[in-house]
C-alpha cells in the first residue's frame, strides 16, 4: 500500500486536507494518519528549542532526522508492512524545504534520506508565502517570515519533481483540493 507524503508550507492546508483523506478512505480501506514533527522524544525537543529560538540549522536537522528515525520505526514501516495506506503530514521534503531554506544543502539532503521509505506520491499544497502568512496569527515565529518562506516554497517545487507527485493550487476550495488528491490516490493504488 502507498506511502503519501502531504507537504507545503504553514497555513497551506496540511491539515484539513489529511483529515479530508483519512475520513474518505478510511471507509474503504485501512489507512493511517501520522505526522512530523511527532509527539516523539526528539519531536518535542524539536518544539522546545525552536521556541526557545537559537537552534543552528545542523543541530535543526539532526534532530529531524532522529525524530523521523523514530517515526519510521515505530510507525511508518509497521503500518506499510501491515498492508495500510500511510498518510504523513510532513516528511522529508519538509527538511529539504526548510533546513535547505536554512542555509543547508537541499540535494544532499534528499540523498541522507534515501534510506527512509520513499513516498509513492507527495501531495504539495502550493501557496504564494504572502497568503499563508496572513492565514496565519502569530506573523514572526522561526519559521514563518516571508524571504524564508519563498526559499521553502522554492525548493519544495523543486525536490517535489523527484517523486511522482501531485502540486494543487491551495488557494482552491477544500472540497476541490481533497477531490483531486483522492482522485490521483485511486491512480496511485492502480499502479
Ligand atoms: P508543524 O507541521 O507546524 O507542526 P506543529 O504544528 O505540530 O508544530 O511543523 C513545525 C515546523 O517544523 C514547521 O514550520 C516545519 C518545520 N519542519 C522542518 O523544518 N523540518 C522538517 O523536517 C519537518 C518535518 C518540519
């Protein structure tokens, strides 16, 4: 069963839209939900040195990559081997985007990440940063100011081409963008 990786940037409508899948073919199949960063030891380590801010872009990523080690182990590869569909909200595309936004070498990246399951179909909700910053409250966290946000976006469009993957304009109204991720899901699950 396929592994899907739903990707973009903050207040594009990651969440939503993994809900809208998991509802849908859940009905039908067995699927999970999981995502990164996880609940995890190294997940919330994550969240507390980025809110306590100076965290170095290699400290960042390793910490990801150890959190994503764990995820995989005790969730992801368990979950494929069962038979499920997984549904990640965030995977290693997120550390390209983000830690190559960061000053970090985005293809080398990808490579450090060949040994994870790679994912069958990566979902990106696209988005000009401007609109998800103002989808947003809280306008100056770590991750969220605009210059950094167009580099996330821009190497996402870019590493997002090594995998089969689906771009949706995530401008577009829910109920549209969750129609044309199930659709390419049921090509997916063809073959
Ligand atoms: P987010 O999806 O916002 O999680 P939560 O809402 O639970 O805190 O992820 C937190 C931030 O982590 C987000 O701005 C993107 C960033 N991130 C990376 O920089 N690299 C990664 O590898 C991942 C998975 C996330």
């Amino acid at each position: 069963m396929p592994l899907i990786a739903v990707e973009g940037i903050d207040g594009a409508g990651k969440s939503t839209l993994c809900h809208g899948l998991y509802k849908e073919i859940s009905k039908k199949l067995p699927v999970i939900l999981t995502y990164e960063p996880t609940r995890g030891v190294y997940g919330r380590k994550l969240r507390e040195r980025i809110k306590e801010g100076n965290i170095s872009p290699q400290e960042e990523y390793r910490l990801f990559m150890l959190d994503r080690e764990e995820h995989v182990r005790n969730v992801i590869a368990p979950a494929l081997s069962q038979g499920k569909i997984v549904i990640t909200d965030r995977y290693f595309l997120s550390s390209c985007a983000y830690q190559g936004a960061r000053g970090l070498d985005y293809a080398r990246i990808c490579e450090e990440n060949l040994r994870f399951p790679q994912p069958d179909l990566v979902i990106l909700l696209d988005l000009p940063p401007e609109l998800a910053l103002s989808r947003k409250s809280s306008k100056e966290e770590h991750f969220e100011n605009l210059n950094f946000l167009k580099k996330v976006r821009e190497i996402y469009l870019e590493v997002v081409k090594k995998h089969r993957n689906l771009v949706i304009d995530a401008r577009s109204p829910a109920e549209e963008i969750l129609k044309k991720a199930l659709e390419e899901i049921k090509k997916c699950l063809r073959g």
